[in-house]
C-alpha cells in the first residue's frame, strides 16, 4: 500500500481506505467490522471513513466498539465523521434545527454525540457532509474552526461541495484567521469525472485540496453485476437503496461496463480493482474509499493497489474511449 | 407553525415564540409554565424566550425546572436569556458594577448564574437587553465572544440597540474577528414601528440581522380590554406595571383600536389575533414573542398563525389607514 | 462616596479607595484587614488595591482571609493585583526569570500564585507592576491577553510605564486583535504630577486610559508630619523605608506644606483630606488608592471624599502657587 | 555563570546549559542524572535541553524524575522538549504520522506525550525538532501556536531549519496573529559556522531570533580525542554512533585541532574548554548546550564560562587562522 499526504496537509493515508457506509450496523456487526479493519490495516490501510448518519450513529458505535477492541495507537490510524444530515427521526418535525444543516447548534452537539459514540477524544477528520445554502458559510466554518480549536477534531473539509463553496470557507476563514478547510470528499468513478477533473481544478494549487473519494464502484455498476439486471443480493434491491436501481441498470453504462471487461482481464484484474485503481490513479485523489460487507471483497478490493501501476497513459485511453462520452 | 431563519444565521425559529416576561415565577408557578410550555411545543413553538431579569432570576429558574422535567432533545429547542439589568437589589448600593451595565465583569459573572439557574449547559440565544452608553462596545462585543467561545452561548445579539450602535457591534466584531451579533429584539406593534421599518433598514442586507420582536399585543392595548379603562385583573392593574397605565389608556389609540374590531371580524378572527398575526406577516421579523399566563390565552396567541397568511395587502393597507399615523 | 469609570472601561471605582502596600501583614493582621475593609466597603469604597510584591505575597494572603470572612458578593467589590517583581528571595540567584520581569514564564506563573492566595478565581484588575526593557512588549502582551482570556483576570494594565511604552502595548494588542490595557497605575501626588498631567495627556484621549493613583500623600511627606524630621512611629523611622527619608525631609517641600495648612484650615479639613481631594480632583483620575494602618486613619482619609467638592479653581490657584514651582 | 536573554524574548538562560542528548538512560540512569543536574544547577546552569527522541522518551523520562526529586521551585529552571522523529518503531510502518513529520496529527499528541514523562504541567520551550517539507509551515505553526495557548509551552522554536523557513514561520504567524516563533538550534562549533554566521544573519533584527546551540565539541572531535583514530570508550566506537566515525577522523581537521593546542595552552584552558568558550563568545549565541556523561566531564566543561572573557580578538583571530579554512 502506498500513501499520500491529504492534499497539502501533512497528513498521509493510504492510497485506498475503508468506509462504512451502507455496510456498519446494516451488513455487518462488531464482530465483522473488526474483523474487516483488522485485515485492512494488516494491508496497510490507516484511513477509517464514517460520519453521523451512517446507520444513524450505529456505525460510529460499530466503528468504536472495534478500535477500543483493536487497540491500534492512536497515531496509526485515522477516523472520520461527517455532519449535515443529523440523527433525528423524520417524523419529529421540531428537530428542524438538528437536520440537514450545518448551523452552529447542531455542529457543537453533533461532534460531542460522535466523539461519545466512537469513544474517541477526537476525530482526525470532520466533515460537512452536504453543503446547506440555510446556513452562512461564515457561520459554519466558524463552528468548524472551535471544533479543532477545542480539540475534538484536527483537519476539517466538505463533502459534496461546489468549488464556488468550499472557495468561500477557504477565504472567509484566511480572512479571519481561522483554521481552514483542507479536504473534500466526493463522488468520484469512470461515469462521474466533472467535479473532481473540472470544477475543483484551481482549488488544488491555490488551497492545497485534498480529496477523499467515495463510491468508486458507482455503488456496484462498475462490477458488472447489473449488466443482467438488479440481483437480488445486491445494495441494488435493498428497499433503502431503491433510488440507485435507475442509475445501476442504465442501459449505455453497463453496455460500456461490458466493454470494460477485456481491459481488465488484460490487466489480469476483475471491473471492481481496475475501477478502484483508476480512481486512485488520479495524483488530486489523496485516498479511495471502498466499502465491502465481506472478508473476501474487502481483500480484493484492496488487491487494487497493484493494478494502480499497470494503468499507463495507454490503458487509461482505452479505458476514455469507452466511458468519457457517457460520463457527467 | 412555520419556521424562519434568526436573520441570515442557519437557526430557525418558529414564527411564533413563548416568552416568559411578566408571567413565569409571578402568575406563573412551574406546574403551569410546564404545561404551557408543552402546549406551546405541541403547538410547533421551538423558541422560549427569557432573561436575567425576569422575576429577578426567578423566571430563569422556572423554565429550568420545566425544561427539566419536559426532556425534549436539546437540538429540539432555542432557550434565549438576556443581561444588562442585573439582579442585585436597588438598595445595595455596592452593586453598581452588576446593574445597568453591559461591562465585562458583569456578563463574565452573569452568563454563568443564567446557566446555573435554567440547569443548561448553555443558552442558544443571549441578548444585551439594552445598549449601555457607559460601556464601550468594543469590552461589550469582547465579552460576547468570549461567552460564545467558551461554548456557554450559541448566537449573541442586542435588545432596543439603535442601529448605529448595533452596526458598531457588528464592524467591530468583524474588524477583530470575533463572533459577530445576529440578532435584535425589539418592542414592534402596530403603534411602534419605526425602528423595525425605518431605522435598522440597512441592517438587514448588510449584516443579515433577525429580529425577535416583544410587545405585539402593545401591552394589551390592542386586544381592545383597556378601552374602557383600566380592567382590575388587567396587567395595568398591577402595581409594578403601573407605568403602563398612561399608554394603555391613550385615547385615541383605544378608539383606533375599536376601528380595527371590524377588520379582526372580517377575518373572524379576535383583536390579539390580529396584532399578532400583523408583527409576523412583516418579514424581517424571524418570530413573535407572545406571552400568556393562561393555557387558554397562549392557544388563542397561537392560533394567529392561521392569521398571517390572510394579511392580504388590501387587509394592510386597511389597518395602515386606521393605525399608521398613530405610530413611533 | 463618588464612583467613576475606570478609563473609559465600563467598570466604575469608587473615587477613594484601599490599598494594602506598606500595610497589610506587616502593620495590618487578618483581624484588622477585616475590620478596615469593612469600614471602608461600608463608606462605599468598591477596590482593593494590592500586589504580589506587597509584604511578599502575604498582603494577598491577608486580603484573601479578609475577602473570604467578609462575603460579600464578587460582583460588589474589585480586587487587583501587579506583576513584575516576583517573590523570590534576592539570595535565590537562580530565579532570574522570576524577578523584576515581565516574561511569560514569570507571568503566567505569577497569577496562579496570587489567585491561589487571593482564595479567588479571578482578579479584576492585574497590572506589569514596573516596565521591563528586558522583555518585549509584545510577549507581556500577549501573557497579560491570555489570563484574559483564560478567565483569570478581567482587565489588564501598567504600573509606572512610560506613554510610549503604554502606547506601544495598546497599539500591539490593537493590531493582533488582542485585549488590550486598560489602565495605569502611576505615583499622583501634589510634588510629583508631570506623568499625569503632561506626558499622559494624549493617551486619555486616544486609548480611554483610566488611572489608578497611588501615593497622595507622597509617603506622608503632605501630612506634615515631617517638618521637624523623622518622627519615631512614622514609615520614614522604619528601616525597611529608609529610602524615603531624603524625600520625606527635603527642606522647601516641608515648607510648602506648612504653607498648605491654612489653605486646609479654610476647607475645614486635615491637610493629609487636602492632599487626597487634590489628587481626586484630577478627572483624568480614576480613583486615588489610600492606605492606612489604624482604623481612625482609614475613616479619616476617606473623608476626603467630602472636601472635594470644596476644590474650587480658586483653592486650586492658592495650592497651584504653593507647590507647582517643587512639582516634578 | 552569566546570563543571556533567548534572542529578542525576556526568557534568560545561562551562557551555557546541558543537555541530554546521547547519554539520559543511555550513559547516564536517574541518580546519575539528578547528580549531574544539581551540579550544573550549582554552578548556574538554568536550562535542561532534552527531546522526545532522545533514548526514545527515556531521556525525558530520566529528566521527569530528577526534576522531582531535585523539587527546584519551577521559575528556576528551563526544560526544553522537541518533536519530529516521533516514537514509533522504524518496524511499524502504520506509523508514518507519527514520524519524521511536523503535521497537527503527530504534534498534538506528542506534547501530551512529552508532558507525562516529564511529569511537568508545561515545558518552557519546545522546538520543530527538524523542518519537514512534507508539512505546510502554516500547519506547524498553527499546532504550536495551539500548544502554547493550551498552556502546554511557554516559547516555541524550531532546529535546523533553514533561513527561509524560520522566516516564512515568523511571517506566516505575524499575519494570522498566531505566537511566532522565538529561538534555533542549530549545530555551532569551529567547523561548523556558516549557519549562523551567514545565513541567519537577518533574522537576528528582524526578528530577534536566539539561539541554542549544539555540538559544541562537534561531536568530541573538537577534544583531540580522536588525532590517533577512535578510542575504545568514545562516542565514536558506539556503534548506534557509526554515522559519526567519517567525521571524527578527518584528517585535517585532526591537524587543526592540533594546532589549536597551544591556543589552549596560553589560555590555560583544556581544547574542549576552548571550544565550548569560543561557541559561546558569538553574542548571538543565547546558550551553549554542553553534554557530559560524567561529573568530572560536566564540572570541566562548565569551567569553560571562565575561558569567555579571554578570547580576545586576538585569539579570536589566532583561531580562525588554524580553522576557518576547514569550516563550513
């Protein structure tokens, strides 16, 4: 496994990270988890993605219950979390100030429930996990600046942010001499590129962006597993996970996903690891979260770090042909 | 209910508030304050408004004992408590830096008894309740920050500040990259408007300023009870409240207030009703702090929620007619 | 008793005050602590003047048994302390940074040390008891800024600095967005008035700098008690004080000071009250801190509050005539 | 001993102090340690070097227990701590932050390290071990700037870095109003000057930078001990050492330190003497950290504040002659 620092930060992770989303606490218990993170950090892996709403806190429990099992030192690994979608139920209308937001309330409560549930004294990275045009920017990175000025987290970013935004929490906190955003987290895959190659192009050199990508697999589309349409024990039919079967069954895109197939098999790689390295071959991406609910996908999926290298500018181009005209 | 945001900041309140002035600890013990407290937070109020000096402290300490036994989720509610009076006794001479004052010793002092006496770890909203001439601004604004760093206040803002003064607050804020106030509450009602419409009209775009407004009953006067005098249960009928009785019993605001009876029944709705529903429709005004010592009072109050959107500009223009050339 | 803001802070002293230089521990027990600052708080007097350099931290140690057997409410009273000399024994040659400076390392040492006598959490006023050349300015600043914000002193100033110094540490804190000074302590006494009268004159003004004096009856020289030389019970016979001698008997000053008694005759007054309304007289003067050992001594100078009023410009021209030529 | 401010800053510190790099719980256990200590602090010494890398923190362990059964009063001495090479095993590759950085995520923890094995609340001064350019400067100097509002350090300073980067740490804490660094370390002996004769030459007035100079004997080098090729008992033949043997036998500077003999000779002095005087005579020099793995050795080197005052300009000259040519 090889490392990068976090944008211009001083802070290096490994090139691929292990998130949990979608899988702690739904997929996979303590147990599992511990399992998981044990075998990614024997692989190198020193970057433990979360945040608030994943499972509705339940995987910042999962996550602590594993590190206080794990007893790694608190120098070799670090954990995230995001805030923005907060932990109230839907139904409980007078939480409005404590849901997709990033006012001040909800920020100075929500950190101290995420420290509580991952039995940390801080977190190295916090997020904003949306952007909310409810908020001013001010006021948010505010909150940001006493979270690490408190200590309970260290370095903090966005997650989904346009440029125009996280510029704006750069500048306000030059300004006011407050610590300042160092990372963003985004979608990024094959059929998913503008953001991160276009949008963000500037904020690299003038603030130093770090970025910490997420959903290399297009949530599954990339594996090739809808080509035939949503298998059953797949993220595709979860009841929760309804909104992405549009996306996954796309017609162009698994047809492109096909095509993929002799590239990979060149490369002596499956569609999950030449997707994963790809997005890793980006020099702006500083890490590549991946997600498994299994042992043995986890461990293929980290496999990926080997065909990083093998992507030379002529793979790459045979891999454009195929994907750029159906990317956004 | 509705909701707005305090301004430009991301916290919102509901259009309609509870405040505890007048009534709590006096005509209202805390059996009664919890149950109208429930019933407003039923009702979609997430905003109790209080401060220092309401029944010398005792106010404070009545909400505490009813948030206490309410348990709502923190993020669920906006507590707000005010300085500048001070609770030492007028013949403790001794006591002339904790009174009338807006000097750093005072607030240092004052913001933890608030939060030992409302059982909060702290405030949402904290006001200076009136502006100090003896104090200079800048040890003021010094003193709010500090508050909101030390995490014992969320938002700071100002009561009966006039413009000039909060607009010195605020570029001073800014030009030493403090935290900034947000918000002012004024007295507005129909026969007190200028300040609202005239005189912070800058204030709005330039700094983003809320407004939580009190009075919007004028007292009383214009739920019509005092057009025949003084009524013996009446607020003007109190002793502390003697002040009142001069403006409550002002003669032709009485009768404009008789003129504005056919207006309320159009709407078929009652004279406080009316007045209520006038201070919210202006949108400037993030929300309306009503009060009642009776349950069935603050449904009535309440209720002018229904109101406000039936405050066409014909219906304003009707009440403008009757009521605007008795205005400050 | 008057009271007047200190400077143009919001925080008002009594026009006379208490200091426990010279007395406290040395002249003065626990016992009569107590019972001369009950006398004084009793005639209005709100501040208690004292030093960490005062009989070598037991002054703070007699006021803090004193304040904590008095209880009077800490918003009622105001208690100081200075910084600069340090408690070191002079034979401790290996306390350098702990002796005549205003270092960090000695600063923020020094206020634990006092709060900790004092029995308090904080003092109001915390002066640099002298100027250090040997220390930047920049760093007291920024220690004497820290305690600030650490909540362990209120507000911050110098004793005996220069106006370039004062202004340098103004401007500084201006500049670096910290607290800045608020105050002076300087000698004011009818032989000595060029620093407040002259070399001040601007800072008044420009920064709101409030004065607390010291030393109105120049060590005892305007009582008049030394006209026929060192009596055997006056500060000059004690050897600890010999340093005054020369001062107290200097030939023309005792002169003019039996030619200030008639001018105190006519006012009905002592000439140590003359002396004392003199310096109060000043509205550049914040307050003027008296000391005394006895009771009687004490009522009998808080007096002087009295004959203030009685200063008329035409008895200022009459002492004016007396003194001004011996003044430096 | 004479005494001398660190750099522009009120901290004193005497000409020459020790240091414990090499020998704590390597040479030396604690009983050996506290001896040497009371020694040196006998004969004037008031500033303990140390690191966290020295011995691995067993250096600072060593020191923590001296100090407390040496019970100095804490204003009397100085004790230093710095970071970058971390703790960590070289064999712990997860590790990477926590080594050989300067980013927030190592030097947060690593003070809190510092502190407990030293069993101190706070160290006087802390250094940026090395530069790292794996880490912005801003970055680094927001975390110290962080520990020493937390109360952790009193002064910050970095060792070995460059002109530009001391420079751009200096500029970059001036314009966020953060505290900025105040002293260096850097190696200083005969054949080694240009550092600090040359290339920080601006930084003395322009931002009074001081200095802690090391290796005075350049590594022993200076003693003669090493014209015949490494003895037995020498640092030379230590094999954790090794690095050191290419240098300590240089041919010519073997001859030059020869030469230097009769230097020592006129002077009356040994040649290690003359060496640790002659670092020290450079008034930009605050301290000379001096190391001894023995009582004698220690007494012997402290002598050398007697040698100080006789290096004339003449022999100041004399010595140049014999080793400027050889210096870098």
């Amino acid at each position: 496994m090889n490392y990068r620092r976090l944008g211009r930060s001083g802070l290096q992770l490994s090139e691929l990270s292990l998130g949990s989303w979608v899988t702690y606490a739904n997929q996979v218990d303590i147990d599992a988890a511990k399992e998981m993170m044990a075998a990614a950090y024997d692989a190198g892996v020193n970057f433990f993605d979360n945040a608030e709403a994943y499972a509705l806190g339940q995987s910042e429990v999962v996550m602590g219950e594993a590190l206080k099992a794990l007893k790694w030192p608190r120098l070799n690994y670090v954990v995230s979390t995001k805030f923005y979608l907060g932990l109230a139920s839907p139904k409980d209308r007078m939480a409005l100030n404590g849901r997709a937001t990033l006012n001040r309330k909800y920020l100075m409560q929500a950190i101290d429930g995420s420290l509580k549930r991952l039995q940390l004294d801080f977190v190295d990275l916090v997020f904003c996990h949306r952007p909310d045009p409810g908020t001013p920017i001010e006021e948010t990175v505010w909150a940001m600046h006493d979270m690490i000025s408190q200590g309970k987290a260290l370095y903090w970013g966005t997650s989904e942010w346009s440029a125009g935004d996280i510029r704006a929490a750069y500048e306000i906190a030059e300004r006011h001499h407050l610590h300042k955003p160092v990372m963003e987290q985004p979608q990024y895959h094959l059929f998913h590129r503008k953001r991160v190659e276009k949008q963000y192009l500037r904020l690299y050199d003038d603030m130093g962006l770090g970025l910490t990508t997420w959903s290399p697999l297009a949530s599954g589309l990339l594996t090739g597993k809808y080509k035939q349409g949503v298998p059953d024990d797949s993220r595709g039919a979860r009841r929760d996970m309804a909104f992405l079967v549009e996306g996954l069954t796309h017609e162009a895109k698994n047809a492109a996903v096909a095509k993929l197939e002799p590239v990979a098999a060149d490369l002596g790689c499956s569609l999950a690891q030449l997707a994963i390295a790809w997005a890793a071959k980006n020099p702006r991406v500083s890490t590549v979260i991946t997600g498994a609910s299994k042992l043995s996908q986890l461990q293929s999926n980290l496999a990926a770090a080997d065909v990083i290298p093998k992507l030379t500018p002529e793979v790459l181009q045979r891999i454009d042909e195929i994907t750029l005209k159906l990317a956004d």
